[in-house]
C-alpha cells in the first residue's frame, strides 16, 4: 500500500503529453527536517502536513500540520517540519519523534488553482547522504538544489 500511494503522491502536478513526475528534496537541518517542495514560478506554499499510511478514515493519518508560512524562504516552499521557523501556525503538533518513513503534503496556491504535492521520505537513506549546503536529495536518492527541484515543473520550463 506505502509503494501505490507513493507513487501516486509523487506524480507531477501539471498534464504535458502525460503525467510528469516531480520529486521532492530533503535534508536534515541539524536536527530538523528540512523540505523542498517544488514550486511554480509565482505560487507559495501555504500549509504542510507530516502523514502516513494508516488502517483508519482515508488510509492516512496525520502527525503534524501547520500554515501561515513565517518566511520568504518557507512561502516558497523550503521550509522546516515540526518546527517554529517556518509556520505561524501549527494545527497539530507531533506527538514523539518523526516516523522512519512518512509523507509530507503540502497546499500551495498563486497563479495556479491551489494544487497540493506530496513526497516520500525515508529517514534513514536520508541520513545516510551527505549534501552540501544548498542540496537536497530525493526518495530515489538524487541529489538536487532547490532550483533544479522548481525546474521540474513545466510551468517553470523556459518557451
């Protein structure tokens, strides 16, 4: 079930001759996860959601949720889970430390009607890579910068 919603989450968020699939970055922060979602050019993110798979309501259950994004940096959509450096508002604070393999869901809103964008992590592969500072890496484990994260998108593709 982890592997269909996984797949599922990840597909793009716009139709160019078939679905296209995005990824997510991440990277830890010290301590903190640290998220790219990617963006299109004029949108920002409003809101994030820690979720995993779950036998309850629609197959997920939430750990974290905020919204309100306190920074530039956060509104456009890198920002920090379960931490008051990113949101103004948290809506449910996680109870205990991150899972080892969880979704973040994000709403983002702009030129575009408000989409939502889902990626996978798996806390130990995570772990396990070394990034520079301005690096994230994937679920399938490539390494990208937040620009090549947002260049995924075809509304950021150059005509």
């Amino acid at each position: 079930m982890l592997t269909t919603a996984v797949l599922a989450g990840l597909s793009g968020c716009a139709l160019v001759n078939g679905p296209v699939e995005t990824f997510s970055g991440f990277r830890m922060d010290g301590s903190e996860l640290l998220v790219a979602m990617p963006l299109c050019s004029g949108d920002s993110l409003e809101s994030a959601d820690v979720v995993v798979d779950s036998d309850k309501g629609d197959g997920f259950e939430t750990l974290w949720s905020a919204r309100g994004p306190r920074t530039a940096e956060a509104r456009d959509g890198v920002f920090h889970v379960n931490s008051p450096h990113s949101f103004t508002t948290v809506t449910k604070q996680l109870s205990g430390a991150l899972p080892g393999e969880f979704f973040v869901e994000t709403r983002q809103g702009g030129k575009r009607e408000y989409m939502t964008e889902s990626g996978y992590v798996d806390l130990a592969q995570l772990k396990s890579v070394e990034l520079a500072d301005d690096e994230f890496v994937t679920y399938k484990g490539k390494v990208m910068t937040q620009a090549e994260i947002n260049a995924q998108l075809p509304c950021n593709k150059k005509k």
